[in-house]
C-alpha cells in the first residue's frame, strides 16, 4: 500500500509554524501527541504575553515577568524543533519558506506571526509616535515617559515644560485606554513622590478616539463605563477625534494642533509583512483571506492564523476578532486537523474538513487601580469586580509559574506602595531640554 | 559676625555629588541632617548594584531587580535634590562644573563617578571583547551570549560551531571569575535542556588571566581554591596567559591564536573620564591622588571618593582598594568632613582634617552554585560556607526591600530549577551563522 507520506525517506510530515505567538505556540503543543514532525520559527527567542506589554512601558513590570524562551515552554515536546529564524518569504506552489541564507520545506505550513503597527500610510509618523508591540518598543516608550519628567525639571522654558509633560496617546482599543490609565496612574502617584521640585499637576494625558467610542468592539455601556472610569482619573478623552499629522510638536487634528512632547501610537495594526509575499488575496489591513478551515484556498496544507487571518465565522458572519483566545482557538483548530490526517495518512484537504467557529469567551479591558471593564458570557462587568476579573484571567494566562508569581508579586507591590519597580532609563541617555535651567542652584534652591 | 556662607542670600553651601554609586549615595545620604543643600547629578536615573551585574549579563537577573531609580531612594531628604545630567568638565578654580548646555557653581564638589573599563590603549578591542559596568553592557553579553547558542544550532561549518560554543573571559579578579563560572552554569546546566539537538558539551568557557594567580588581592590560598573550584567545573583557566590581540576570530595571546566567538573583558578599569578635565595629578589608571583628606590637593573643597580616587592608608601604607564597601566609607568621612564645617559655618580645611583610614571588612568572590571564596575578618572560607556568606551579604547590601525580595526568590528559583529567569534576547537580533544548515530538516530529523 502506497502511503502519502512514505515518499520521503518514511518520514512523518514536516508542520512548519511561523510565529511562537499564541497562536503558534498552542498549534505546536496541540500537536504534542500527532505523528508528525514540528519546526518553530520564530525572530525572537522568546514568547511574549503581549497583553500585559503596556506594564513594562510604563514601568509597572519588567520585561523578563512578561516573557518566556519558547525553547523553554516546549522543551519537553520530542516531535517539535525551535528556531530562531525569520521568514521572510513563501512559495506557496514549490511548498518553501524562504530565511536569510536558505530557505526549507515543508508539508504543512502553518502562519502565525501576528500584526505590526499601521500608521494607515504614514509610516513616518513611527519615529515620533512609537507604536506598542515588542519588548524593545516598550522599553522604548517607558524610556521616553520616563525621560520626560527628567527634562520638564530641567527645562525653564514654560511652554516646552507643558508640551513634556502632555502624553497623546492616539487610538481608544484596549491598548490605548489601558496604556492613558497607566501613564495617568504613573504620573499622578509615583513619579511625584520622585519629582519633588515639579509641579506633576500639570501632568496631562490625551487620549484621541477617531471613532464616536473608546472599545469600539465591546458593548456601548461599557465604552461609556471606560469614558467615565478615564475621566474621573483626569484623562482628557476626545473622541471623534482624528489625527492628521503627528510631527516633533506634537499631533494635528485637522485645524488644530495639540503641543505634546510625548505621542504613543495605539490606533491600528496591519498583519505582518510575511502575508504580502504570498501573492493571494489579502484584507485592508493586509490579512489573508482564509477558506473556513483557515487554509489559504487553494493551498489546503497551508494554514493562517491568528491577527494575520482575516477570518469570518461562518454562522454569526461576524468577523474574528485579533484577540488571544481567538489565536488559540484557531491554533488547536488547524493542529486537530493536520493531526486527523496525519493519523489517516490522507493528503492535505479531502473529505471535506470542518469549518472554524469562534467561541467568544469575553473580552475585558483595564483602566487603573481596581478599575476595568469586561464582558464575560454575555454579562457585563465595571470597577473592582472587572479589575479582579482581569487580573485572574491575565496571571492565569501568563506562561510560566515563575512569571505568574513575579507578576502578581509585582502587582501586589505596586498596589500596595503605589511604587512600580522598574523605572530605569536605559539605553540612550541624553536629556532633550529646549531651554536649560543655567544653574544648578537657579531659581529653585533645594 | 560674619558667617562664611552668607555671603549668598543666607543660603547653605551647596555640595554638589557627582554620580549615584555607593560612595555618591552614601555621601548624600550622610548629610541628610547637615545644614547644606546637596545636588546629586548622575548621567543615568538609577543606582546601580554593580556586584551582581554579572547575573544580568548571564540571564539569572532582571536589570530592575538590581537597580533603583536614584530619586526613590533619595526621596526622604529634604536637602537634597537629584538630577539627571552627565558632568562633563570641572573648573576648580572657579568651582564651577559643565554640563551640556550649562554650568553650576558649588562650595563643595564630590566627585564619586566610579570607573569604567580600559584596554590598556587598545580600545578598539572594545566592540569584540565587551566590559561589564552598566545595565547597557549586561544585556549586551546577555544577548551574545544566548545568540551564540542559536547561531550555533544553525551553523553547519564544524569549526565556525566550536568557536561558536567557545567563551573566552579576559581578567581573574572578581569580575572575570564570576562571569565564567556563570556562564560556564548556565552552558551546562540551563541552556541544554533548552538545545536538544546541539551537544553543549562542547562548550567552552576559558578565563584567561595575565599575572600569575587568580583573585590576586586575595590570599593565595583562596585564589587557589578558586582555580580549583573553576576547574572542577570544567572552565579552563589560564594563568600567565597576556592577550596581545583581540579580533573576530578570537584572541592571540603571544603567538598563539585562541578561536572564539565570545570575548568578555573584565580585565581593567580606569577612572571616569571626567578625572582628566581636573588637570591635576593622576595615577597610571587615571585616577586622582588624593590628600589624606581625601580632597583634592590645594582645593579644600573638592573630594575626589571611590574607583576615581588612587587614596592610600595612612597607616598600613596601602592603596584603598576599589570596592564597594570603600566607596562608601569614603563616602560618610567626607560627609562628615562637610557637615562638621558646615555647623560651625568655617570655611573649607583649616583646622587640619583627619585622615581617611579604610576599615578591610573583607572580600570575596562567587564562583558557583554553592562554591565562593570569602577572607573576613582575616579568616578565610570556600565552598557552601562562603557561598551562604556572599549571598547573605549581597542581599542585605541592594538597596530596596523590593530588590531584595526580587533577588532572593529569583535565586531560590534559579538554584531550584536550574532554569535563569531572563534568557531573553532584545535589540539587534540577527543570528551570524558562517555556513547555515541549508534546509530546515536537514541532517538531523525532529
């Protein structure tokens, strides 16, 4: 009997995953038991648990708590390799991924590298406005927040000393609002115990909304629940509010120009480039158009997941949405799959293979101390109950028993002493003041 | 009466402390109940347990848990005032510092602006061969170490691996044995388990050091025992062993050509820089000779504390060693110094001031889990004892509760599981392969 995979020297099927997100890493361990044989790529060594990443830009956590080597996380699994490679091209007809210096095989391909910023064209608004998706973007930030209270003591120019000390942070989803919470709760309780001799009262945080509500994706009492909750915390919420031009002043708003020495940019994500060398059809925010079994139509051995798929569920016709749980859903959907054929040892495709539906668990977003809003099962929740709420689900997430206690650890902490822990300046170090107080002992004497 | 320092609006005299180290810290802290306004300036916004660097550079630490923001530490004291500036120049005539952009004028200087590293005038091994003196430099080695490890899973050229996989550590004194046996820990115990598929056995860690001895302020006893304990370890230490050159191919000592792809220099440090725009007398390392009072000669007013001083005892007649714990002594003596004139409101010197004598407290040195070397209080110690004592000292010297917390739970951990908290790999992140296994599943089948 002629068996499909036997070509090859009797091997098992070789499932590349791009990406160790969640999406890929849950793929790769759901495969933990299937007769195949699993390569990992990814350009980092490291998964990260990207919903807590505003914590380490604002100093709250440490990069370490928030990350885990994926080597780590999968070393027990025998049938699976990790690579430290970035993919940087797909044949789909000669079935090969193609990396700096080589490029390999495979029978299934399964991608899962996620979403990057989208400054919907103006690519060059990054330099001034940093976006928040790796490690390095977030120490990046923290180093700018942190940075910024240095120079607004050392600057006697009144104007300028306003301008650092306004933080714009551009798009109401989730990591806006939870990014002004953060720099507002930062701003207002540790960094003036730090600050003696500056006025943090003049501290002000700005967060534009382009559309008519902050979590557009969740239910309209709980954008407004969001609104209140930011406000009461002296967050200046516009909405309806788009951003024209992001330069070293600050942002424009059509006409108008908010002076800011401080812009985060949390309005939109693209997939990541890899998806644009696959030659097929693509979304506005460059995701593939996915078949139901989330395999590239006409390509069944080859998958997409997570924020990179443009995926509809097929009874709600509701698109999926770029959330953690949907990633991981997809991962165990696609691996039960290639699992199923693998034991049948049947080509990739036929009989027809189930379509993916999403289980909506919820979603939840975190505004401050003991302030949230969620949406679980149907029901919705504000204030210290979503607060707990989010905290569970967040540690309980987190990879690694080491991680979920250095977190809570550090939570507990920071709650208790309203002191975050890492507040260090690394990297660059210079102090960019436009009008230097002359004197050490100027016009504030100690 | 004329007072001697109300000449400026009745104001105290401002002393103005240079760097955040231990000696700088300590100085600050002293003076909190003198009747003086005190400006600590440091180029980075933390202080920084220098001793455990070492463990960030080897991924058992994070860099928060052994640094502290210089502002919270210092937030107490109502006379002082921290800043953020990097001192470029000195006038001592007109007391008078330079800072980018301005200057400040002092009636006390104190200059605690530590050391950094020297080639001995090859300073261009620098970029080849890193030294270890700020949070920047530990996560550089911390990435090339643990890239070395994923270069080396992709490296197909046998040679290119082995040098790969080889750690070359310039410098036995406290620094260089630490690194090694830490790297040499983590090559075998931590990182295998994360690389199935690359035999780490072939990893070398090799200590290279010039004179004939390791640890040599240390009692020859306790050097020895330190080889030893290296040794058992599997690191190969090299005794009389003078790098002559450092390249990409590793270092040349003499004749010989050692193939490395790691080169870590923990071999010299010179004083800061800032020793040179003095324009006074200065050791062969840069540093300034001090008076017994530690201030500098003909300038009353301006001390010189820690790695910048070349300070001598005055009675044993020997040099006041770089560390830590001398830093600080020097510190308190001359803040004592300052607040007593500062009381009974003289100017700076006459009467004669005492003399600094350095109180050896001891020294030691870590090699591994459970193995150190330790001399205290002229007793000496190895193995387990002295491994509880450097442990219990470190600890009880970070500043901060949190730190210490941090630091306990991450060794507990790390000593528990033989698994470090931070492998992880930021900045730049290509992996340099010489030869690349050409296909994913190449030789060597999942």
């Amino acid at each position: 009997m002629r068996r499909y995979f036997d070509t090859d020297s009797a091997q098992r099927p070789l499932v590349l995953i791009v990406g160790g997100g969640f999406g890929g890493l849950t793929a790769g361990q759901r495969l933990r038991r299937a007769s195949v044989r699993i390569y990992l790529a990814d350009r980092q060594n490291y998964h990260l648990f990207q919903p807590l990443l505003y914590q380490v830009a604002t100093a709250a956590l440490s990069p370490a708590e928030i990350a885990q080597p994926i080597r780590q996380i999968l070393r027990g699994q025998r049938n699976l390799r990790v690579g430290m490679r970035q993919i940087t091209g797909v044949d789909l007809d000669r079935k090969v991924v193609t990396f700096p210096g080589g490029e390999g095989r495979y029978d299934y391909l399964i991608l899962a590298c996620g979403a990057t910023h989208s400054y919907f064209g103006n690519e060059h608004w990054q330099e001034k406005a940093p976006g928040l998706k790796t490690i390095d973007d977030a120490l990046e930030i923290r180093r700018r927040i942190l940075l910024a209270f240095e120079a607004a003591e050392q600057e006697e120019d009144e104007a300028a000393r306003r301008a650092r000390l306004t933080f714009i942070v551009v798009g109401g989803g989730p990591t806006g609002v939870e990014m002004a919470g953060a720099i507002r709760e930062i701003a207002a309780e540790t960094l003036p115990r730090d600050f003696h001799h500056l006025s943090t009262h003049t501290t002000r945080v700005i967060l534009l909304e382009a559309g008519p509500r902050l979590l557009p994706m969740m239910h309209p009492q709980l954008s407004e629940r969001a609104r209140r909750d930011l406000e009461a915390m002296d967050v200046e919420v516009r909405l309806n509010s788009r951003v024209t031009d992001v330069d070293s002043h600050g942002v424009k708003l059509g006409e108008q120009q908010l002076a800011a020495g401080n812009v985060i940019w949390a309005a939109g994500v693209r997939a990541a480039p890899l998806a644009a060398t696959l030659g097929v059809p693509l979304d506005d925010a460059g995701r593939v158009r996915v078949a139901p079994d989330l395999s590239i139509p006409g390509h069944p051995e080859a998958f997409v997941i997570g924020d990179l798929a443009a995926a509809t569920d097929p009874v709600t016709g509701k698109p999926v949405p770029g959330l953690a749980p949907a990633a991981m859903q997809m991962g165990r959907f696609v691996a039960d799959i290639i699992a199923r054929e693998a034991k049948d040892n049947t080509p990739p495709a036929p009989p027809p293979r189930p379509s993916f539906r999403y289980r909506d668990k919820g979603q939840m977003a975190t505004i401050g101390r003991a302030r949230a809003v969620a949406e679980v099962a149907g029901r919705r929740f504000g204030g210290l109950v979503a607060w707990l709420l989010w905290s569970g689900v967040h540690v309980a997430f987190l990879v690694g028993f080491r991680n979920k206690l250095f977190v809570l650890l550090s939570w507990l902490w920071h709650h208790t002493f309203f002191a975050s822990g890492a507040r260090l300046i690394t990297g660059e170090q210079e102090v960019p003041v436009k009008r230097l107080r002359s004197d050490l002992n100027g016009d504030d004497p100690v």
